[in-house]
C-alpha cells in the first residue's frame, strides 16, 4: 500500500508570504484574513504541518489548489527532476488566468522565469552552485 502524499509546508508557507508581502499585510493580519491564529503560520516557519481546515483555508486565500502543495513520500528530488514538467510550462496557465497581467506581461514573466530556469539547469549540470 502506498503513502498518502504530505503537504510541502515550506512551500505553502513561501507562497502565503509572498501573497503577504504583495498584499502589504503583516503576519498577523493575514492570520486574521484567513482565519487561523497567528501561532499556526508560526509554527509552519518552523516546518509544522498546519491541521486540514487552515490548510484549506490558505489554499483557498491563495486561490491555488491544494494539490499544489502536495509531495509524494516516495519522490526524491532526483525522481522529480526528471518526472516535473518544464518551470515555465506549469507557470503559463497560471499567468494567463491573472486579471492583472495583460499578454505582455505574461510574455515578459515567461521570458524572465525562462532564462532563470535555464541557469539553474545550467548550473546543476556543471556542478556549481
């Protein structure tokens, strides 16, 4: 029997502080927006699972399925480089759906998460960090 797959914490909490920051919020504001106490994105910092209604609530402030912050148990990172579509492939849906970015945008952002994404695997490949 295989393992349920676990919620990548870090991950859902990088996004949550990103979407802060862009909002001008401070943790304890977005606390409040979503509906769980301060002490729950606390201790995700830390790397602590939140409980499933808060996970659910974050994801739905986020408006980003949960299945975003899934990772299977099984999967090493080696496995997930190689099974993970393109960066910019995964990214592309999700710039064309936002209200707030007109073609151009999109192609820029494209462009820009393009170029970084072949340095890193430039980098990885030649071994230097």
């Amino acid at each position: 029997m295989s393992e349920s797959p676990t919620v990548d914490v870090q991950a859902l909490h990088a996004a949550l502080d990103a979407a802060r920051e862009e909002r001008g919020l401070s943790w304890r504001q977005l606390a409040k927006e979503l509906g769980v106490s301060a002490s729950t994105i606390s201790r995700m910092a830390n790397g602590l699972k939140p409980d499933v209604t808060g996970f659910a609530a974050m994801t739905t402030w986020l408006r980003m399925p949960a299945e975003t912050f899934y990772v299977a148990p099984e999967a090493t990172s080696a496995s997930l480089s190689q099974e993970e579509p393109e960066l910019v492939a995964s990214l592309v849906p999700l710039l064309r759906a936002r209200s707030d970015l007109s073609e151009g945008d999109v192609a820029y952002l494209q462009e820009v998460i393009g170029a970084a994404a072949r340095r890193f695997r430039a980098e990885r490949a030649s071994g230097s960090n």
